[in-house]
C-alpha cells in the first residue's frame, strides 16, 4: 500500500517518495538540488494524497467516437493548503502540481531556539503573521512543513487553522520527515488531524532536532548557512 498506517500516524512508502527522501538527506545534495526535490517531494505527496484520501465519481464524457463512462476526481476545487514559512515553500510548490486550483493559506511560525525547550520538551512558538482563506466543512486541508520535530510549530499553526472555522471534511498534517515525539504531540493536541509522513525518524537530539532528519530544510532550499 502507498500509504501504511503506523499507530498514530501514516506513513507514505511510494518507492519515488522514497528515493528523493533519500537524496534529500544527502549532505552533497546542493541547494537547488535540494529545493527541486523538495517540490518533487511535494508532488508526490499530493498524488499520494488523492489516491488515498479522495474519492472519484463516474461521470459520462464524451470522445471523438462515442459517449462512455469515465472517472473525475471529487473535491478537487475544495482543496487549502496551509504554507508553513519558509521551509514549507516548495514542498508547497509541488503539493500545488497536484492540487493547482487549491486555496491557499500562509503562517509564519518559528520556535525560539534560544529560549531552549520547556520542561515537555517543546519551544515557544513566535507567530508573526496569518492569512488564511475560509475553510469550509467540505474542504480537504492539508498543512504543510517538511519537518516535523517536536510538534510545538505544527500545534501553534493548527490552533490558528482551526480557530472559528468548522470541522473540515480532511484535515491533514503533512512532513517529509517525522520525529515520533512530535507525531505524539500533535496527535494528542489534534486528534482530528490525519497525520502524514514520509519518514518517521528515530528521535530528537537534545537541540530538538530530528535524527538523522537531513538538517535545516529552510536554510539548505535557501541557502542561509
């Protein structure tokens, strides 16, 4: 199956998902290697996401030699996409190769890394800026962030989605990696949320940061170290 169901996960096993992870983690993969995977990443994911979470519907089409029955995907057009800045932007990029007539929504939302973590092992959470479209009941949501950690960032970014809006058809927490103490998190802040991953790591350092994980995303697509 393209999509396993890992406890309070599930997981993305699509061989091509697969392999541009693993060149993603590559320390000699190069920036613009990097950001062009990471928008192929978020293709595939998007793909992923529409064979296993939407449904079709038999519609009659018309060809050059006859009528015949075919299959439409159903709810494309009711589709958000959350950008979690800046590490998420081309992940979103090719998540919107999928879903090109997707809503978009942005939240700029980073941990203060020199606070250091809290006795539960997150960070506070920086907010600096919101604009979301309306999500309506029949939507899929899908908020994206390539990495996962802790969960801190990921919780403080569902508050905002969820916060006066209703329930959305799908609600789903995207990440190309995972580490499990973040899934737990964000599984027990959000229970509603479908939490989706290509890779669950083994564990968190005592920085925070995912291992082995494939180091800072933002600043490997752009280039800032």
């Amino acid at each position: 199956m393209p999509i396993e169901d890992r406890d309070n996960a599930y997981l993305i096993t699509h061989a091509l998902a697969k392999d541009t992870l693993s060149r993603l983690r590559d320390v000699e993969t190069e920036q613009v290697s990097f950001r062009k995977g990471l928008v192929k990443l978020g293709r595939i994911c998007g793909y992923e996401i529409i064979d296993g979470r939407m449904e079709t519907e038999y519609v009659e089409i018309e060809t050059p030699l006859e009528p015949t029955m075919g299959e439409r995907v159903r709810g494309l057009d009711d589709v958000v996409i959350i950008n979690v800045l800046r590490a998420a932007t081309p992940f979103v990029e090719g998540l919107l190769k999928a879903f090109p007539r997707a809503r978009q929504g942005v939240i700029s939302a980073s941990r203060d890394e020199e606070a250091g973590r809290d006795e539960d092992g997150s960070f506070p959470i920086s907010v600096d800026y919101v604009k979301l479209p309306e999500i309506t009941e029949e939507d899929t949501v899908i908020v994206a962030d390539p990495m996962l950690a802790t969960g801190s960032t990921m919780c403080t970014v569902l508050e905002h989605v969820i916060e006066n809006s209703p329930e959305p058809e799908n609600l789903i927490v995207l990440s190309a990696v995972s580490a499990p103490d973040g899934l737990l998190r964000v599984d027990e802040e959000c229970p509603q949320a479908d939490l989706l991953t290509v890779s669950i790591d083994d564990y968190l350092d005592d920085d925070g940061f995912i291992v082995p994980g494939l180091g800072d995303a933002g600043d490997r697509a752009f280039r800032t170290t």
